[in-house]
C-alpha cells in the first residue's frame, strides 16, 4: 500500500488499474478490522502494510467514483432524473474528503499535537480507509430516500443509520485506543467530530448544489 506518486500517465494508469483490482480485498479488509487496517507511517515507509491492499487516497476516490456510477444507475432504475452536470460528484469528492480531514485534525487537536503536513498524513489515510465504505453506503441510501414508494424510503433510512452507525463505531474505537480514554469520552469526541464534519459539508452543498444539495449524498 504506497503513497501515490504519479510521475508519468503511465504510473497513473497502473496505480487505477490495480487499485481497481485490490479494490473489493481492501473494502472487505476495512470492513472486517477498520481500525487495525495499516497506512504508510509519517516517515514514507509502511510497516506490515500488505502489498495487496489499495492506497489510502486512491481507494477513497474510488469509492467515491462508484457512488456516483451507482446515483446514475439506481436513479434510473427509480425512475428518478439524475441530477445534471459534475456537481453531484464534485460535491461527493469535496464532502467525503471533509470527514478524513476533521477526524484526523480533531484527533491531533486531542493529543496536543501541532497539525501539520507531518502529524496529519498518518490519520488522514486511515481515515480515508473509513470514509470509503460510509461514502458508498451513504450515497446509496440517499438515493433510495428520495423514492417515491415507501418502503424504498425505508430502506434507504435502514441503510443510513446503518452506515452512521458503523462509522460512529468504528471512530469511537480508533479515538479510545488513541487518546486512551473511556469508551463515552471517545464516543463523545466521535459525536462532535461527525457533527462538525456534517456541518462542514453544507456551505459547499448548498453553493455546488442548490437548494436541494443535502439531498445528494
């Protein structure tokens, strides 16, 4: 699992290709053990990261690539329109890289660590890794809210609180084992972190979107 350095279109190709590839193993490895998934430490190197696995930022893009292959064609199946233009998918980009980076600047925030370029790659990979699975999740069941038929809206509600459930889970465990706290402090510092993440997301909803961003997922 190595940081992506792309110096020719040749380089860019492989590392999508075989992120492609190595994508369903590191998705199945992130939801098994989210927490214990290893990324690239902050002196470049990896320590036990299996060489089989897709890179932090690479595996995010392409979760966020397959939400919105999946919004075309779930919409259609729907009988929904799907929203014109690049706007949903910049929106996904920019919101599920905001939660990456306001998990990981509030954890070293916590630890009484500076945040910086150095400190904050580590956690932000990690945390990318997470983001992946609740970006797909989340951008499905948001187009199952916006049905017409009832118990598709269910569905699509089951699918959210599912989703905001795991990741909330998922970060309260990565915090206590970080900050060493109990298990309410770090579900607490999860809590906020998530709200103000969410409130983050909805300036650029609104400006990329419209009225009708949130909608989006």
């Amino acid at each position: 699992m190595e940081r992506l350095r792309f110096r020719t279109l040749g380089e860019l190709l492989y590392e999508v290709m075989t992120g492609l590839l190595f994508y369903p193993r590191t998705l199945w490895r992130v939801l098994l053990w989210p927490a214990e998934t290893p990324t690239p430490v902050d002196r470049g190197d990896t320590v036990n990261a299996p060489p089989d696995l897709v890179s932090p930022p690479l595996f995010l893009l392409i979760s966020i690539g397959l939400a919105q292959v999946l919004d075309l064609s779930l919409r259609g199946e729907l009988g929904e329109a799907a929203a014109p233009g690049l706007g949903p998918l910049l929106f996904r980009a920019l919101a599920f890289s905001l939660f990456p980076l306001v998990m990981a600047a509030g954890a070293l925030r916590r630890e009484g660590r500076p945040v910086d370029h150095a400190t904050l790659r580590e956690p932000f990979e990690l945390q990318c890794l997470c983001a992946a699975p609740f970006a797909l999740s989340l951008s499905v069941a948001a187009i199952l809210l916006g049905s017409p038929v009832a118990a598709t809206r269910l569905t699509g509600g089951a699918i959210a609180a599912a989703a905001v459930a795991w990741y909330l889970s998922v970060q309260t465990r990565w915090l206590r084992r970080r900050l060493a706290v109990g298990a309410f402090q770090a579900f607490r510092t999860a809590t906020w972190l998530f709200a103000v993440a969410l409130a983050c997301c909805l300036p650029p909803a609104l400006l990329i979107l419209g009225p009708r961003g949130p909608q989006a997922g």
